[in-house]
C-alpha cells in the first residue's frame, strides 16, 4: 500500500510505497530533504488536514417593493365556471358573442350546435336576450370583403 503525503516545504503531493516509511528523500519538485511519515496506527494514511471552515453568511434584509400609484391588480381571480355562477345568487350581466366564421370546420358549419350548447349550459333561466349581428369580414385568401353574421347573447351569469 502507497502512502500520500504533502511535502511540508512546496505543498507537492508524492507518493511513496508503504516501506520507505520514516526514511529520507529529496523532494523532486524544490529538491529538499524530506522524512516520509510513518503509517498511521490503523493501517492507513495520515489523515488530511481538514480543511478550512468557509466564512459565515453575509446577512441579507429582504423588502418588497411597493408601488403606490399602481391601482391596476397583477394577479386577477379567473371567472368562476356557469354551473357555479348558476347555484349562486351573485349574478352580474354578462355577454357572448358567436360568429359564424368561427364555428365553421372542414367541410362542416358548427354554429348552430355552439350556440345551443351555450344557451343549455346557461340555463333559459339566465338568458336576458339574445341578438343577431352582421359584420363584415376581409377574405384572406381572395382579399374580397365578406358579409357573415352571429349572434350576441346578453345572460346573468
């Protein structure tokens, strides 16, 4: 078994086999005369020295900004669900707006079923009116203006 050790002139790690414990040698790297130290008592290196303890935490005080001319809430609570607005009593007005260009799939107009689903989720109940609406709308593909029409649902909700 090799033995580790530092020389205590350069700080140069050699090595040395376990039976030159206690003779003398020259130092190959600042050539001065070294003892190699003996083998520890359990039959294994001198222990290194334990190394340095790191410096203690700077303290650090925290603050939060605050901004007092800042009215406007960063974080907004999300519309609750209507089946949840509907078993509540604390309705407020509000609308929806279909239009049919939006519901429209491949090869399929979606309007009608949406918009009764809609009314169905709602509850005839909540409903405080419902009105058509024509708009027009630029076709991107042939850059012709395009009448289309929706509807506008006005609900407690």
């Amino acid at each position: 078994m090799d033995l580790i050790f530092k020389c205590p002139h350069c700080d140069q790690e050699l090595e040395v086999d376990a039976g030159g414990a206690g003779s003398s040698l020259q130092c190959p790297a600042c050539s001065n005369t070294i003892t190699v130290p003996r083998q520890a008592s359990g039959g294994t290196n001198p222990a290194p020295a334990p190394p340095p303890a790191p410096p203690a935490p700077a303290e650090t005080h925290f603050t939060v900004p605050t901004h007092e001319a800042a009215t406007e809430a960063l974080i907004t609570k999300p519309n609750r669900p209507l089946e949840v607005l509907a078993k509540d009593g604390d309705r407020k007005m509000r609308i929806k707006t279909f239009k049919r260009s939006d519901c429209q799939e491949v090869g399929r107009d979606r309007f009608d079923e949406k918009v009764s689903e809609f009314l169905e989720k709602v509850g005839q109940l909540n409903i405080v009116s419902i009105n058509t609406v024509t708009y027009s709308a630029l076709d991107m593909a042939t850059h012709i203006q395009v009448q289309d029409y929706g509807v506008l649902v006005v609900f407690k909700g």
